[in-house]
C-alpha cells in the first residue's frame, strides 16, 4: 500500500504503537511529514483496533459479577466481608479500583497471605479473565454496618472501575454464626 506523506511517496508508514518492532520510516522523522505519516499511520491503526466501550458510563460492558454475599461479623461491631467472582468477558483489562455496599460506611479491598491481611489499592482483571473474592482470599472488608443489614435480606454491591465504569450486583446477607474458621475479622485494623 502506497501511500503520499507530505509529497514523497513512501509504502507502508509503520504503525506508531507497532514502531518497536517494524523498520522506522526515516521520512517520517522529518517534522511536517512526521505529523502526516503519523495520521495516516494512526488511521490505519484503528482499523484494527475495537472499540474499548460503546455503552454509557454505568455499565462496564463484558463484567459480570455473580455469587455475592455479605457475610455479617459473628460479634456485632467488627468488620463484615463481601464475597463475590468477577467475569470480564470484554476484550480488554479491567482494573477494579473501588467497591461500594449500601449500608455499610466503608468497602475495602483486601487479601489474606499467610494470616494477616493487605489492602488492595486495586485488582486488574485481564480479558476472559475470572476473579473470586472469597474466604482466605481477596475479600471486601465491610466496615460500620448499619443495622438493617439482617441475616435473610439483601443489599446491593457496587463495583467501580478505573475510568468510572461501574457494576452493581446483589450481595446475599448471611450470618458469620456457624462461623468462619481462620478468618478473625475482628482482629483487623
Ligand atoms: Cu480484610
């Protein structure tokens, strides 16, 4: 494919985001012909490639969030727990960077390692990828629970993305009585 850059006829302008690995165009690096060559370049470039998102800001399209439960601390004042598994059936990685529950004043992510836990600024989610919170794993640590979260009933999760995507989904309400071997949570911070 032949194409005109700036009066001098050259094939095939590399594509700016493949540069590393293709053979440079030196023509491209003479200024005023550098900015056609890129914008050519750059159409070509999006040919191949689709688009990230189409739907409205509240809808991450490709997540799916299944399985979730708030599991209410076994003494009344500690720190609750969401679990939940993430799907991102999309065709690129998501990065969840907050997670809100009604009812309860602050969500954390956190993981367990060998008996204590770390905070989690965020959890990436690569394409095609699935991701559990669960017991002994990555969890949501629910702190300041209002009291209408009750054994039996619902809430509602809300997962946010970076660039401000979210996800809602229903978290079951369950009670820690019966307990959760290993998992203190009351120990936490
Ligand atoms: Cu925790």
């Amino acid at each position: 494919m032949a194409q005109d850059c700036g009066g001098i006829s050259v094939s095939d302008p590399p594509c700016p985001a493949k540069a590393k690995e293709t053979r440079v165009n030196p023509f491209c690096f003479k200024p005023r012909i550098a900015l056609a060559c890129v914008a050519l370049a750059l159409a070509a470039c999006q040919q191949d490639k689709t688009p990230e998102r189409g739907n409205g800001p509240d809808a991450k399209p490709g997540i799916e969030v299944s399985g979730g439960v708030l599991m209410l601390p076994a003494v009344k004042g500690n720190p609750g727990a969401a679990y939940f598994t993430v799907t991102n059936g999309g065709s690129a990685p998501a990065t969840l960077a907050a997670v809100h529950v009604d009812g309860a004043a602050k969500a954390e992510m956190h993981e367990s390692r060998g008996g204590s836990m770390e905070p989690l600024k965020e959890v990436r989610i690569g394409a095609g990828e699935t991701v559990k919170f669960e017991r002994g794993g990555r969890h949501v640590m629910l702190f300041d629970l209002d009291s209408s979260l009750t054994s039996g009933t619902a809430t509602e999760m809300t997962l946010v993305f970076a660039g401000g995507d979210k996800a809602s989904t229903p978290l079951k309400i369950e009670s820690a009585a019966g307990g959760m071997p290993g998992m203190d949570h009351g120990k936490h911070n």
